[in-house]
C-alpha cells in the first residue's frame, strides 16, 4: 500500500480531496510501472483537485498532471528498473490517474528519459510550466528571434510558473527582457530570474481603438491572453513573433488582423499536452542546458501530499508564485 491524493465524489455532486492509502492494483493499466519522487501544481491540477473536480470525468480520480521519479517495472523495452524518468501532458492527471501518488501505472510513449544534468526535483521544479515555457522559447526562436535585437523580449504573467522559466532562460541566453507582474512586490524576484524591465500589468490590461502602436518588442512569451494579447499584438516589431501559452486573463482575443496583415505578426501556439515524442527530448535537453539552475533553485516552494488541497484553491486564485516542488513521500 501507498499513499496518494484522491479525488471523490459524493451523490450530491462534491468533490473532495484527501491523502488516502491505494495499492497497485487500484492504478490504471499501462506499460510502466513509476515510484513517484516528485510531483508539482499546475492551474490545471487545481481545477481538478478543487469543487466540482474541473477536468475530472470519472472518480475516484488521482490528479497531477506530471511526475519524476524511477522506474520500478517496465514491459517495454525502453525502459528498465532504475531508470529516471519525467512525464508531462497526455491528459495524465485529467483523464488518466497521475502523479500525486507514490506510485504510477502509464503508457511507455509518455515518458521521456531525464536528461543528464537534471536530477528528479529539478524536473519537477521545471514541470510542466517550464516545458511549456521551452517550448515557447524554441518556437521563438525556430521563428527568427535571437539575443541581438535591441528590442527586449515580453513575458506576460511573469510571476507565475512559465512565465518564472521563460524568464530565467531568457536570461540566461542574454536576452533583454521585460516582465509584465500585476504585483510590483513581485519586481527583485522577477529581476533576480533576470528580467531587465518591470512592465505593470495596468499599462497592457486595456485594448485600445488603434490596431497599431509603437514597435516595442522583439518577441513575446504570453501567459494572458485577453485584452492583453490583444494590446501586446499591436506593439510587436515587423515580423515579431508571439508565443500563446495560457489564458489567465481569458479565452476571447478583441483583436483585429491588422498586425498580421501590416507587420507579419505571428501568433504561435503552444500546446504541451500532444507534443510529439522528438520535441519533448529536445526541450528536455535544451532545459537542462539553458535553464540556470541556481534561478530554478530560487523559484521552488516545497510542498507535500497533504499540502494539495490548499494549494489548488491557491492556484486558481492565483496566488501561487513561481513553482512548487511536491515530495509525494515526505
């Protein structure tokens, strides 16, 4: 037996979470057989963990949305007792039981082996938010942005976990960056991850009638989305790029198509989920290259099983700064 955070739901239709003791034979069928070092909260594990369980269709349901740890059986030859391991995406957590358990039945095709240099905390205190946020940086720059443009580099959302890494690596690359944080008591972190300019969320919070506004930015790594990306649209240079990573500031875009059509603007999609087996080793590697680690180091609050509850409501609410580290066996 072993424990893990399990979802439940009465006949009224409430959830609620709470550490319980599972066996092996509770987990779901796959080839893989993980014992979970390290896990981490996302927005979508609070949507899960919290009322109503979000994204959670049937119960009892395990969330997390992504774990490290070692192999501890495989029947796939890709994989053997001791090998280190990281999954992220695939709907683990959501449709599949995930990582808030001390142990995890998956797909082979979901893992991916941890790169050299990184350790499973590391892993888990990048996590999916910085996937996804090596992924927006390697969309960016597989579309033109480099370090020597004079233009700084927007990340909006910048205190949160992608934006935390997107900002830390560009950093580390020797970008000029500008940090868009609604919170100004956010600003010696976010310059400490090395953002150059602190950008308040109030001067890009409002669309405005003109389509077209200076040309201020060379690239933009964008968590909001909204009004806000609307805005951030009309201020890329010619030929900029903006990579979509998130809607916390909502789904609808009042955006025209003018910057598309007058500046060759592209809007990148980022989805981390799907992610082709090739692009995950590649942004693993690139992580444990350009991620500085001491940075990652600095934006890691250690959490455990029993913490999940709180911090899901916390997430949602966001007030969660940088990433959490979950240690399902403490």
């Amino acid at each position: 037996m072993f424990d893990a955070l399990v979802v439940n739901k009465d006949e009224d239709g409430k959830t609620s979470a709470a550490v319980t003791q599972i066996g092996l034979e509770d987990l779901p069928q796959g080839d893989v057989v993980v014992a979970v070092e390290y896990s981490t909260i996302n927005y979508k594990d609070g949507l899960c963990i919290g009322p109503g369980g979000g994204l959670v269709r049937n119960y009892p349901h395990v969330p997390g949305i992504d774990f490290a740890g070692t192999v501890e059986s495989s029947e796939d030859d890709r994989y053997k007792p001791g090998d280190k391991v990281v999954l992220t995406g695939w709907r683990v957590g959501e449709a599949h039981w995930g990582g808030y358990a001390q142990k995890a039945r998956v797909k082979a095709d979901w893992l991916v082996p941890l790169p050299e240099g990184l350790d499973t905390r590391q892993a888990m205190a990048v996590g999916t938010a910085g996937f996804t946020a090596m992924l927006a940086v390697m969309a960016l720059e597989d579309h033109g942005l480099t370090p020597d443009t004079p233009n700084p580099v927007l990340v909006t959302g910048a205190s949160g976990g992608v934006g935390s890494v997107a900002t830390a690596i560009f950093g580390k690359l020797g970008y000029s960056v500008a940090a868009v944080t609604g919170r100004m008591d956010n600003a010696e972190y976010l310059s400490s991850l090395g953002a150059t300019t602190i950008v308040p969320r109030a001067d890009l919070a409002e669309t405005i009638k003109r389509p077209l506004e200076a040309e201020t930015w060379a690239g933009a790594v964008d968590a909001v989305g909204g009004d806000m990306l609307a805005r951030l649209l009309g201020q890329m240079e010619y030929g900029a790029s903006v990579a979509a990573v998130g809607l916390a500031g909502g789904a609808n875009l009042p955006a025209t198509v003018v910057p598309f059509l007058l500046r060759g603007i592209n809007l990148l999609g980022i989805d981390s989920v799907m992610q082709p087996y090739d692009n995950r080793v590649r942004a693993w590697g690139r992580i444990a290259t350009d991620l500085p680690m001491d940075k990652l180091e600095a934006m890691v609050q250690p959490a455990t099983l029993s913490d999940l509850p709180k911090l899901g409501a916390d997430i949602l609410n966001g007030q969660v700064k940088g990433r959490v580290v979950v240690d399902v066996n403490a």
